[in-house]
C-alpha cells in the first residue's frame, strides 16, 4: 500500500489528504489564523462554579466559556496548585519542578466547590474543541505529546502502550525511561517508541522538557489571564506526529515555509525518509495534481455513491449522526435477495470506514444496513466493519447489529465532525437568479486583465479557470490566451483549476497572493472609479 500526505496552503487556511492508494483516506481543514486548538496550555480563571454538575466554567478568552469537571482537575491538583503559587510568588527566579514537594491525591469523590472557588488561577489544556453549542472541555492534567512519548508533569508512573505487546520489550523500555526521565514527572511509552534506541528516546524527552520549562516561564512572567502557555505545533506537524509511518512515499507541500518546518521535523523523528518531504512547485493547484479535489467533491454532501449504483445517506443531528445504506440501481445476483443485500452491505462497510475518517466523525453513529435473514451474513458484516475500522486511530467501539438490523458505532470525538460544502454558489448572479450572457464571459475576463495590469499595475499573475474555461482559452494556433498575452504582455498566465465552478474565476500574483476581482465586490465599491 502506498500512503501520501498533501499539504495545501492557502492565504486563509491549511489543507492536509491523507491518500491510500490513491485514495483520500482523511482530511483537514483549519484557518491558518486559528488560536484554538486541542493540546494548547492555558492558565486562565475560575468563572462560574456549577455544584449540581460538579464542574466549573473557565475563562480561557474564547468566546464560550470552557467546560471543566472536577474528575478532570486529576489526581495531582493539589501539587499543581501549589507549585502555581510558588512560581508566581517570584517574578525572577523559576522554582524548578524538582524540588516541588508532591501533594496528597485529590479524593475521587470530592466536589469542585470545595476545591476550587470563583477567580481561582488555573493551569488547562484543552482535550475538547468546541463542538455546537458546547464550549471546549479542558483538563488539568497536562501532557506534552512527542513522537515516541508523552511528558506528565507531577506524573509518577511509566506506562508502555498495550499495543507494545512482547514482555522483553516492555520492560526494556520501562526500565530506559525510568533511568532518563526527570523528577516529579510521568511517561506514557507510545506504540511507534517499540525499538527504538535510548539516545533517540532521551532527544525526545528533553524536547519536551523544554516545551514544560518554556510554558512554566510564561506562566512566571506574565500577569495577563487567560494567557495562553504553550501552543500545539502547527497542524501540519501535529498530524504527522500522530499519522507520520515509515512507509510513506511522499509528503508534498506547496508552501516553502511549512515545507522547511515538516522537513525539520521529519529530519528529528527519522532522518533517512528526510527525502520523502518535497516542495510542490507546479502550476496546477496542488490537490488537483493530486486529484483531491475530485475526491472531495464526491466524498462530502449528504449522498455518498460506491459500488454498482448502491449509495449511503449521511445526516448530522446534534445526538447522532444517522447513516441509511441503499441499494439504489444495483442489479439483483442470480442466487437471490440476499446474496445481493450481503455483498451491498460488505460495500458500505467498508465505504463508511473510510467516511468516519474522512469526515472525522465522532460520537454516535447508528447505522441503517439492508435487511439479512442470515446470521452468518449479519455475523459476516459484523467481523467486516471491525477489520475496516482497525486501521483508525480515533478509539472506537462497534456492537454487532441489533434485531432492527442497526449498527451502533461509538468514535472518539475531539473536533466537531469535518463537513465540506460540495454544492457550488453561482460565481456571476450570487444567488440573485440571473446572469451575464455565457458568450461574453471571455470579454469580462480581458476587462478585469485590462484592469489589472493597465490600472492597478500588476503585470504578471496567474488566472485560475474552470478546466473547460481554459481549454476554450487555449485553444487553437493563435489562441485567446496567446492574444491577451501579445497586448498584455507574457505575464498573463492561464491555469485550470477543478475546485472552480463553471464562469467562475480568480486571479494570484507572481507570489500566488489571492487578488480580489470579483464582479460583486466591484459593484459595491462603483465599479472602476
């Protein structure tokens, strides 16, 4: 199997496909302005207490207030909150961890009014994006996450992940890191650690040490709250920790900027795939190149289509998220209703496998399948979802189907579920109904061409087309393309692009900057004047 990692970086936000064979697999989405993220360390103020829920609101500057349960305050609270007052108590000087003397365990069934109390300072790190109408929920056991272990501060034990599953191994690693950990601090060994030599295990863990030295000063010197301490890597980086695989074939990125941060990165975790991470330089949006667009637009919306005609119904509800699987035009098999309801299921199951990933969907799933009489098949389905659903990392459970014939899966939530909008406004009536004559389209291009470069004065750009757009441009000996180039000269430069509706367009600068030339916006501001 070959796995490809697509990174596509725009002025606004940050794409990352995941391809499997050829095939998106998962996919994110993220402004690149975006300050909120799982992972982040804020210190931040009590709120609100909410005896009757045992939890509390914290104030970490979003705009919901964030969710915060005593069972999440953790065992070592009392050791947080107290070493909090001593690095606070001098502005100068950091008190290290090490000579912090660990506190009694907070009692399980102890309640938050008696621990915390409103405009307490607290340290949180966010476990939960907002999701809907819910705030972010936190916890104040915090965790710095590397390639092959996480860091706890206050932690006392050393846990190797059960995946890890020889003995020898288990407890060679146990012993390491006992030897190179540093005081008042726990470890969870990662599954990807398995082998791995010592000095690559203590290069990780000073680096996270660094990251809890570089947080804890912050908390020192400043008195702003919320503030936040310590900011998850870029997205980019951050997947790859998790997803990164020595097998991959390829990292392509079209930003130089990510590009030398993933290839640093690469360069510490495994040195000899330094290679795999290149920049993408074409001229064709890089997820065309890839075909992700295609893929995007077919794996989002409400109808999703696989094999032969059959076809699944995904809808999102504030419980749930429901899924109907449809045979739609598929042909009945010689050997009857049910060989043909088997293998239409076998499809979806391996068809919605792929979707939670993509989609990163999370919670509830109740799955619709066709009716089978057999128990074998149901059984035969059943054992199918569990193998396809081996390969997420998200943790899962699935129940064989019930007597309706439902499957009930629960998915690992953390983010609200990626939605892509694969319907298309119209790029010339906005929505009005009514639009320009199509014949003229190339006309109002040369004018915004004649515009760009004879008025605002920028010669060389880059216009991004429909494919079908562009083909009529290029086409023939003395083509449109080569005439606008003759009276504006060579920097006009043409450039299909798939993510575009049919009459719609944009244009880039030489630095792919986006230039705004919309027939609206134009409207709105007079036009030319």
């Amino acid at each position: 199997m070959t796995s490809e990692v697509i990174i596509n970086v725009q002025p606004k936000d940050i794409s990352i496909a995941l391809l499997e064979d050829k095939e998106l697999v998962e996919y994110q989405n993220e402004p690149r302005e975006a300050s909120y993220s799982v992972g982040n360390i804020y210190v931040a103020k009590v709120k609100k207490l909410m005896p009757g829920l045992n939890a509390c609101f914290v104030d970490v500057g979003y705009e919901k207030v964030a969710f915060l349960h005593y069972l999440d305050l953790g065992l070592q609270f009392s050791s947080y909150e107290k070493y909090l007052k001593q690095v606070q108590s001098d502005r100068k000087k950091l008190y290290p961890i090490q000579k912090a003397a660990r506190q009694p365990d907070l009692p399980k069934d102890g309640s938050v009014q008696n621990t915390l109390k409103v405009g307490q300072e607290v340290m949180v790190q966010v476990v939960k994006e907002p999701i809907s109408t819910k705030g972010p929920r936190l916890t104040c056991e915090l965790s710095f996450a590397g390639r092959y272990i996480v860091l706890i501060p206050f932690g006392d034990k050393v846990n190797v992940s059960s995946k890890i599953k020889r003995g020898e191994e288990r407890s060679r690693l146990k012993q390491l890191i006992q030897m190179i950990k540093p005081k008042n601090f726990g470890v969870i060994v990662r599954t990807v650690a398995e082998g791995k030599k010592a000095a690559e295990l203590d290069a990780e863990m000073k680096i996270l040490y660094k990251r809890w030295e570089e947080a804890i000063t912050k908390v020192q010197r400043t008195t702003t709250r919320p503030q936040l301490v310590y900011e998850e890597e870029s997205r980019a980086v951050a997947l790859l920790r998790d997803l990164f695989n020595p097998t991959y074939d390829g990292i392509h990125i079209n930003d130089e900027q990510i590009y030398q941060q993933v290839s640093d990165y690469v360069g510490i975790i495994a040195p000899e795939k330094q290679e795999i991470v290149k920049l993408y330089k074409g001229t064709v949006p890089i997820f065309d190149n890839f075909n992700v667009t295609k893929q995007l637009k077919s794996g989002f919306g409400k109808t999703v289509n696989y094999k032969h005609g059959a076809y699944l119904i995904i809808e999102h509800t504030e419980a749930m998220h429901v899924v109907d699987v449809n045979s739609g035009t598929r042909v009945k098999k010689e050997n009857g209703q049910e060989a043909n309801a088997l293998e239409t299921n076998l499809g979806a199951a391996d068809e919605l496998a792929r979707q939670l990933r993509l989609r990163d969907m999370g919670g509830i799933i109740v799955v619709d399948f066709v009716d089978m009489n057999l128990a074998e098949d149901r059984q035969m389905l059943y054992e199918r979802m569990c193998k396809n659903m081996q390969k997420d990392r998200a943790r899962h459970n699935i129940l064989p189907l019930s007597k309706f014939g439902l499957m009930q899966i629960t998915r690992q939530r953390v983010r609200p579920a990626m939605d892509v909008n694969v319907e298309e406004d119209c790029p010339t009536c906005f929505g009005s109904g009514k639009i320009k004559s199509s014949i003229l389209f190339t006309d109002q291009l040369e004018s915004k061409i004649d515009r760009l470069v004879n008025k605002i004065g920028i010669k060389r750009f880059y216009l991004h087309v429909h494919p079908y757009v562009a083909a009529y441009i290029n086409q023939g000996m003395i083509s449109l393309k080569r005439r606008w180039q003759m009276k504006y000269g060579l920097g006009v430069r043409i450039v299909p692009s798939q993510k575009l509706a049919f009459l719609q367009y944009e244009f880039y600068d030489d630095k792919r900057q986006f230039i705004d030339m919309k027939e609206e916006i134009e409207t709105k501001t007079g036009g030319d004047n």
